[in-house]
C-alpha cells in the first residue's frame, strides 16, 4: 500500500487518475518492485490511501487483469501473475544507459553520421528556403476549397502514379518551360525530391551498384542512395559543371546523379560539351542520369537553361522537379519524369512502396498551374528574390573584398563564396549557429577532404532585404575578428574596410 501511494502522482481530471494509477502499478510490476505472485490491497483499503472513487480502482485492475499483468485468484484477492519472466528487484547498481544510436543498424548510423538538416528553417543564410510569406495562399485556399466543397470520392481514394490532370499539366508546362516532350504516362507525383531518389536507387540498383555524385553536392541525395547501400564515387565539380573521367571497365556507375542547371552548391551551369560527353558516357556503359531540376525556375535571366532530359537522344536522364522551392516546402509534392520505358514499373514500384494519395492537394495543384497562377508567382518572386540576391553580394563583397569569391548566382536561392585563404568554416557556423543563424560551410558538401575548400552557402530568399543586410553585417563582423585572431591580431583593422587576401586584389 505504502510502496504504490509513494508513486502515484494524483492528476486533476477523474480519466487523467485512472491513467496515472494503471501507469504507476505496471511500473512497479516491471521494476520488480511487485514481484509475481505479491497480492495488491483490496480496492477498498486503497481507495481511501489515494483518495480515489472505487470505480476509478476496478478500471485499473480490470485493465491489468485483461492485459495480464494481474490475476484473481478466489479467496486469495488479486495478485500479480506469476507467469510474468520479470526478477525480483536487485541491489546491484544500474548499469548506465544504451550509448546513443547503439541498436541503430550499419545504415542507420551512416544515416545518422552524413545528416546536416537543421533545425532552423527560416531567416538570412539558410539555403533553399523560399519567403512563404510571398506565396499567394488566398488563392491556393480558393482552389483548395472547390474540391474540399463537394464530396469527391474519386479523391479519396489511393492513387496510382498520381492525379491524371494534374499529370497532364505538367507534360505542358514542362514542354513549355523546359523544352521536354513527354507523355503524362512518364510522369510520376511523389512526396519530395528524396522520395523520387529513393525510388530510382530501390528500383534500378543492387547493393554495392556505383552512383556519381557531384564533388562538392547535395548531402541529401547522398545520404538517400547511401542507405540503399550503395556505393558513392565522389567527382570533382570545375567551372563547367561535373568532370566526366573515364570509368573503370570492371565497375562503371549504374547512375549518375546530377544538377546540371543550377550545380548545387557553386551555381554553375553544365556546358553544353561536358553534357554531350555525359550523355555519351551513359549510353556506353548502360547508366542511368538522375537530373535534379531543383530550383532552376528561380532564375535571374532571360533564358531558360535546357534540360538534360530533353537533350537526351535514348532515354538515359530521369527528371526530378520540385514545388518546395516554387510554392512552399510543406507542400511535399514533387514529380519525376522517367523514360518512356520504365513508366510502368516505376509506376508500380511507386504504389507498392509507399502508397500514394493526397489528390486534393494535386487537384489543387493542377488548377493553380493551369490557371497561370504558378507563373504569376514565379514572375513575382524572380524579381523580389533578385533583389535580395544583389542586397547580399553589395554587403558581402564591400565588406569582405577579395578575400571571398563566388559562383553562379544566376538562379536559386542561395549564393556560395569560397575563401581564397585558409579559413576554419565550419568553427564560423558554429559561431553564427549561436548567435541563432544558420550557415552551412561549404567544406560540409565535399566527400573528398583532399579537395574540400572553406566557403560559405548564404540562402537570400527567406528574409528581406533589410534583415539580409543586418546579417550579412554581423557575419563580416564575425569573420574580420576571426581573421585578425588567424592572422596574428593587432593590425587594427577597421570593421569597415574592405579586407584584401594576400596576393589577390580582385575586389568584385
């Protein structure tokens, strides 16, 4: 009696009661502490010790009984049953807990170990995040609500390789966007772009398969294909996009995952050369091209890059595209376009693995580009985006003069700036992550430490200008104070002057 009434924590609500008893007696039967076959005080004896109703008491000893942690034996009362494998209580000491992640398996580890989402989702420097505030959600709600009015059973169901309208959107949108010619039948809808990796890794690989991946590039795509077990070469990225080597006869790449439009991170563009060549290379050795199109419609110039899918001549380049950062992120909606022959066994890969629906919002989906409201948008934001783009490279560049360069910035959502000194870039975004900012060091998206340089990712898109300008200002700061501490101190360096790498002049 003394033993359960020293644990029980009454609860204000009469059902909350009931809980916390059942809760405080399986505990005490679990630790041992009422060992099989101790008999529990009649419920009336207890009802009076917690000051509970004696309905409350037969609830709980109904449930455990059921359950099987008890039993009632005539005469004998209820006890605590016998046949449960659990010790008497020991006095030895606890052993300390499990270390963290010790029952994870060898993929989850690896998962765990390459992981760098953040936390924090929004504000100067995190790259990717489009300002949602932008997005017209009055007349996402509108449409929205025209197929939530009526009952629409047809929507309600399971889908299978998506909302054939909104399938058919797509074809004509992208034919017209991206110069691809494709059926509605090659197109699949999925929840995000990592889906649509997993998908091809899972439907088109073997353990140990080799995929590409681009030096540096997207983490993400890496650590999905890497817990299907496959094995990732890493390949240097140059000015004209992903270097094209010769691959070793015995173990050529079965993909090749790329981001020709827009490199993730440096922003350059594929030339049309290093293209041809990739598109020759699959062909020869039978690989598949995964084309990440991720955030290519955000673009600062007139002409809309080609993809690699329409330029392929036999059906080598899968086509992934987003509306994470066309809409919103939440949305989680995604399509991928596939090659005339594996539609219908991505087709079904897609409906046995992860069981699609949400047609209401593809439904949606489709009116909102049908009606032009998506290029509306995109016209919208191209502008307000650039603006922030030119913001951060005036407060980066006057400040920090040569001692940055930077890449691309034609299109997306964040620029990259390399350090043309050494620099410690990750302690910097431990720094800024304190002062509650996130920037992502440009060494984390390398896989080969021997080619790994210091920089920096800053996304412009999810701030305003303003707040753009206050940040990149206590980043200069942060950076200044570290390079004099780098550099020796006590050069006196004014906060606002331009800082100049040695040997390099260039002042961009």
């Amino acid at each position: 009696m003394e033993l359960i009434r020293h644990h029980f924590d009454s609860e204000p609500s009469a059902s909350r009661r009931q809980t916390a008893l059942y809760l405080t007696l399986r505990r005490l039967i679990f630790d041992g502490q009422l060992p099989p076959g101790s008999p529990l005080p009649p419920t009336r004896q207890l009802t009076a010790a917690l000051g509970l109703s004696r309905s409350t008491l037969v609830r709980v000893y109904e449930q455990l009984l059921v359950e099987g942690y008890l039993q009632s034996r005539g005469g004998s009362g209820t006890l605590v049953s016998e046949d449960l494998p659990i010790a008497a209580p020991s006095h030895t000491p606890r052993l300390s807990p499990p270390r963290a992640g010790s029952g994870l398996s060898r993929r989850g580890v690896e998962i765990s170990r390459h992981a760098s989402s953040s936390p924090l989702q929004g504000g100067a420097f995190v790259p990717g995040m489009p300002d949602v505030g932008l997005f017209p959600f009055k007349t996402w709600r509108r449409l929205l609500c025209k197929h939530n009015r009526f009952e629409q059973r047809h929507l309600a169901r399971y889908s299978h390789g998506g909302y054939g309208p909104l399938k058919a959107v797509l074809a004509d949108y992208l034919r017209g966007a991206r110069m691809m010619s494709c059926s509605p039948r090659q197109i699949l809808i999925l929840n995000g772009s990592h889906q649509a990796i997993d998908l091809c890794a899972r439907m088109l690989c073997d353990v140990g398969d080799r995929v590409w991946m681009e030096d540096p590039g997207y983490w993400g795509a890496s650590n999905v294909l890497r817990a299907n077990g496959l094995h990732i070469d890493a390949i240097p990225v140059d000015d004209q996009g992903i270097t094209v080597p010769p691959p070793d006869p015995a173990s050529p790449p079965r993909l090749i995952f790329v981001t020709p439009s827009s490199q993730y991170p440096t922003g350059v563009v594929m030339s049309l050369s290093r293209r041809m060549q990739l598109l020759e290379l699959a062909d020869a050795h039978d690989a598949l091209i995964i084309e990440d199109d991720y955030d290519n419609e955000i673009r600062f110039h007139p002409y809309a890059i080609g993809s690699l899918f329409g330029q392929s001549r036999s059906a080598r380049v899968i086509h992934l595209g987003t509306f994470s950062k066309t809409m919103f992120p939440g949305l989680r909606l995604a399509y991928m376009v596939v090659p005339e022959h594996l539609a219908d066994a991505f087709a079904i890969g897609n409906a046995e693995l992860y069981r699609e629906g949400r047609l209401i919002e593809q439904a949606t989906l489709a009116d909102f580009i049908d009606e032009g409201h998506l290029s509306t948008h995109l016209r919208h934001v191209r502008n307000i985006y650039q603006e922030r783009r030119n913001v951060l490279r005036r407060a980066i560049e006057s400040r920090l003069g040569g001692l940055v360069t930077t890449t691309g910035g034609m299109a997306g959502l964040h620029l990259p700036y390399f350090f043309n000194e050494a620099f410690d870039d990750q302690a910097l975004s431990r720094e800024m992550l304190d002062a509650g900012m996130v920037l992502r060091p440009l060494s984390m998206y390398y896989a080969d430490p021997g080619r790994s340089r210091s920089g920096m990712v800053l996304g412009f898109a999810a701030a305003d200008a303003a707040s753009i300008e206050a940040a990149a200002d206590r980043l200069c700061d942060l950076i200044e104070r570290r390079l004099e501490r780098q550099r020796g101190g006590g050069a006196g360096t004014s906060s606002r002057q331009p800082l100049r790498a040695p040997g390099n002049h260039h002042d961009r």
